[in-house]
C-alpha cells in the first residue's frame, strides 16, 4: 500500500521496465569488484533499480527496511534465499530464477540474492515506498543477527 492509497504490483512494473530496456537511461555494466547498480526511476510510490551481477557476486541478507517489492530477472540466472523464522529457528528457501522470472515480496521480506550461474545476469527491481533503510542480517544458530543498517543517500 501507499502513502496516497493507491496499490501498486511492483511485479508488473519491474516487467514493464525489463520490456522498455531500449529505453534505459544507461547500458546496464559489469564491475568484476562489486555489483553495479542505478535507479532508473522514482515517484512518490516506488522506485526502479536496474542491477548486474558477475558469476558469484550477490548480497548479503539483508531486509528492505519495510519497503515492499518485486524483482524481474531480465537475463541470466539468480539464486534468492528467503529466511523466515518460525518458532524462533530460521528457515532459509532457495529457488532459482532465470530469464524472465521474477516475484513480489512484502515489508518484512529478508533474503540473500547470488549469481551461481558461470553467466551474467541483469535484473529490475522495484521498491513501494521508496528504500530509506537496508538491514544487513547473519544467519546464526540463535536466528537472525543485525550486522548494520545503511541509510539510503549515505551508504548507497
């Protein structure tokens, strides 16, 4: 939901801008150090990523400080780890994401997104309200660990 009451499906627009790639402001790069990253749009609802990622590079787990989404793979293969907590004790899914696939999540969303392919991969993501926060977690045996908080504008 936003803060004008309009809901958005993150998923849609993540696929209507992975459709309009012609359009990109910028030709999405490859950085062998880190993922490269750039917003290619904000409103006062959502904002639009555009990501690559090098065979092995992925994040952290980290949460969406309370922002709700979706993420479109444009090409390559992603692996994303959903941690849930149940009763305490952490639970990771895996699934694997190729071209065109993609999923929404919501504001308490926490996962780890990897590139295990031997290929690149490109992808949109989307984010309602626009990201203020990220918390970056780690997985212990007493469950999930806060590392840091980056603040958008700051850290990224």
């Amino acid at each position: 939901m936003t803060v004008t009451g309009v809901r958005h499906d993150h998923l849609a627009i993540a696929q209507r801008y992975a459709a309009e790639a012609d359009r990109w402001p910028v030709t999405p790069r490859f950085d062998p150090l880190e993922r490269w990253y750039h917003r290619l749009a904000v409103t006062d609802d959502y904002e639009v990523w555009l990501l690559t990622w090098l065979p092995g590079q992925g994040t952290e787990i980290h949460d969406h400080g309370g922002s709700a989404g979706a993420f479109h793979v444009f090409s390559g293969t992603l692996n994303e780890e959903t941690v849930a907590a149940r009763n305490g004790a952490p639970r990771v899914i895996t699934r694997e994401l190729g071209d065109g696939a993609g999923r929404r999540f919501g504001e308490h969303h926490v996962h780890r997104m990897t590139n295990r392919s031997t290929q690149p991969a490109i992808s949109v993501h989307v984010y309602g309200p626009a990201l203020t926060t990220m918390t970056k977690y780690r997985l212990s045996p007493a469950g999930l660990e806060v590392l840091t908080v980056e603040r958008a504008g700051l850290e990224w």
